[in-house]
C-alpha cells in the first residue's frame, strides 16, 4: 500500500525550498555537533581540558 512513485517524491522546485531543506540539515548537524561537543568535554577531566585548551592557543 505503501508505494512510492518517482511522481509522488516532493521536487523542490524552488530555491527558496532548497534554501529551508539546507537551513534544515545545517541546524541538525550543529545540534548533533554540540551535543558531541558537550558529551565530550563532561567526559574529560580538568587537566585533559586545560591541555586540549593550551594546544588550541597554541595553534
């Protein structure tokens, strides 16, 4: 029941359409990012985040 036609895929024919899909993706990925990012910093200690923190301002 549950068939999908080539026809009935949503076409985003707009840009502005292209734009939201993108906007879209762009804000999961960021989230996933700072939830990794913050997943990461609770699973280090002080010293490996001072550490981490000196090699960046080193860069």
């Amino acid at each position: 029941d549950n068939i999908v036609y080539d026809d009935d895929v949503i076409v985003v024919d707009d840009v502005a359409g292209i734009v939201v899909v993108v906007v879209v993706v762009a804000a999961v990925v960021v989230v996933a990012v700072a939830v990794v990012a913050v997943v990461v910093a609770d699973g280090l200690d002080q010293n490996t985040a001072q550490l981490l923190c000196g090699a960046l301002d080193d860069l």
